[in-house]
C-alpha cells in the first residue's frame, strides 16, 4: 500500500494532479476543492493515498490531510458508493462540514453531488452517523444551509455557482450571520 507521496507537483487537472517522486510521475485523483488547494506547480507537495485496486486498473487517489483519507475510506466502505462518488461527495464541502451533515442527517445536503441520490444519501447516514464524532455540527449545517441559499441568490445575480462557492470559502468563518456573508461575498466577487 503506498500511504503518502512526497514530491515536486509536476501538473494539476480538475480532478487529479501529477507528483513527481525519484524519478517516477505518479498521477493522483482527487476531488475539485483539494486540487484548488495544492501549492503552484514546481512546489513540494506532500499527499496521503489510497490505492484503489480493480480488476483492469490501478487508481491512486490523494488528499492533503489524513482526516479527508479517512473519511474517503470511511465512504467507499459504503455498499454502493465507489471512488468516485465518494470524491463527488467530497467536493461538495469540507470533510468537517460533511460530517457534520451526517451526524444530523441531512440526506438533502449530500444530494447536492452528481450521482448520488436520496437513497444513497440516506445509506451513507445510517452507515456512517454513529462512527463519526463533529463539534458543533448543528451549528454547522446551518451555516451549510445558508450558504447553498447565498450561492442560489448570488447565481440568480449572474456569478457562476463556482464563482458564488469559492468567494463564500475565503470569508472569515467567524462572520455567520446571512447578510454579512452576502456583502463580504459580493465585495470578493466584485474584486475580480
């Protein structure tokens, strides 16, 4: 099992990136927001993998931090859900907020990954809301909630849902009241 990369980042795409460790130029898929994360290309990158072994292919995927790994793991041990569902997953918030959607069983906040589906949502509820353990998570989901609200109206103001995401994740996550979050977002958004 290859459990971390340390290497020169050689090439990032949406959904992998390329490390280049002694020679060898490993390609590793990821979610969205974990490739927007990585440092510039020619950087030194440090990963943690899971090698996902079919019967036509050998997949390596990678996060920058153990806890996403582990909460990969913790979905691709769920019947019916593969690597890539558990990355559509994942690109959908951080693995805090995810969980923190679990834990209060919030099937509609998990729909929002291409592909999966009210009952896939509820299986990954009833399989992983006792095994996982998130601060606050009440809290959480409704700063979720009024998030995907924010990003609805910021489309409806014609920024792109991505654009509307990324602003919303640079905002100071002290700042939870909706107004506040609209106005710094419009001022993010507005800068570019």
């Amino acid at each position: 099992m290859i459990y971390s990369l340390k290497g020169i980042l050689a090439e990032k795409q949406d959904s992998f990136f390329v490390v280049e460790v002694g020679g060898l130029a490993f390609e590793v898929r990821s979610s969205f927001k974990a490739v927007k994360s990585l440092p510039p290309i020619g950087e030194t990158v440090k990963i943690f993998t899971h090698l996902h072994v079919r019967e036509d292919a050998l997949e390596l995927y990678g996060f920058l931090n153990k806890e996403d790994l582990n909460f990969f793991e913790m979905l691709i041990g769920i019947s019916g859900i593969g690597p890539k569902s558990a990355l559509g997953i994942m690109s959908v918030e951080t693995t805090g907020k995810l969980k923190a959607a679990i834990i209060e069983g919030r099937a509609e906040l998990l729909t929002k990954a291409s592909g999966i589906g009210k009952k896939t949502a509820d299986r990954v509820i009833l399989e992983l809301r006792n095994k996982l353990k998130q601060e606050g998570s009440g809290s959480i989901v409704g700063l979720m909630e009024s998030d995907q609200d924010i990003v609805e109206a910021l489309a409806n103001l014609g920024y792109t849902k991505s654009q509307a995401r990324e602003a919303l994740s640079k905002i100071d996550s002290k700042t939870t009241k909706m107004e506040e979050r609209i106005k710094e977002a419009l001022k993010l958004l507005k800068s570019k």
